[in-house]
C-alpha cells in the first residue's frame, strides 16, 4: 500500500501525492520503466533542488508529467493527474549516495509544488520516525 493519505471524495478539492514501492507490482514497474526511458523523462518537466548542510550536499531532481493514458491502473486513482520521479544524491566528501522514488498525484502540472509536498511529507516522516519510542 502507498504511503501518505488517498484522496476521499468531499465537496472540496483533496489532493494527494503517494509514494509508490516496489511492493505495489506493475504501477511502481510501470512508473518507473516510463521514467527510465530518456527520450520520454525528456518530455518531463524538471525541477532541482541543491542544499547544503552538516559537510553534505544533497541534489533533489524530480521529473513530473501528466503523460498518464498509457497507464493502466491510472482509473484506480480519483483524480490522478500525474506521475512523478525524484532523484537524490548525498555526497559527503568522495562518497555519493543515490536513491530514486516514484509517486502519484492528483496535483496539477507544478513541479515544484510537488517538490515542496515531498519534502513536507519526508520531513514529517522523519520526524515522526525520530521522536516516537517503542512501548514499554
């Protein structure tokens, strides 16, 4: 199952973006086989990111793209407006780490609202990760 929250329908707008694992089978597959092709993250628009903090540089790239009628499972999800691919790289000194994810959305075409929601999403993440404790 994704992270984060599905959308419920309401009389307002709810939107959502979720991370997809590899758990998930053909959605994530698909997602991620699109973005692996040159020519068509081409098409994406991009957007990076370059922070600094504690002797490490972290570059954040995504690639976002409503390109979605090829997908099959894109009638699963109200509202799906968009598929998206986030690339990090941490380099501290001479070592570099890599790690890629690939989310859902029913955002608009705004790659850099999606980095922010990402990020807002990772951060209280980790928070939460960081401050609660296993029960005694």
């Amino acid at each position: 199952m994704s992270e984060g929250c599905r959308a419920v329908d309401t009389k307002e707008r709810v939107d959502y973006v979720l991370v997809l694992k590899k758990n998930q089978g053909t959605l994530h597959e698909a997602v991620e086989q699109y973005f692996g092709d040159q020519a068509l993250r081409a098409g994406s628009v991009y957007y990076k990111v370059v922070d600094k903090a504690r002797s490490a540089v972290e570059v954040r790239e995504y690639w976002q793209t409503q390109d979605i009628g090829w997908l099959g499972q894109r009638k699963e999800w109200t509202g799906l407006s968009s598929i998206v691919m986030r690339k990090n790289t941490i380099t501290k000194g001479d070592k570099s780490t890599i790690q890629t994810s690939y989310f859902i959305n029913s955002l608009q075409l705004d790659v850099e609202q999606i980095s922010r929601a990402i990020l807002r999403h990772w951060m209280m993440e980790s928070y939460h990760c960081t401050w609660t404790s296993p029960s005694r």
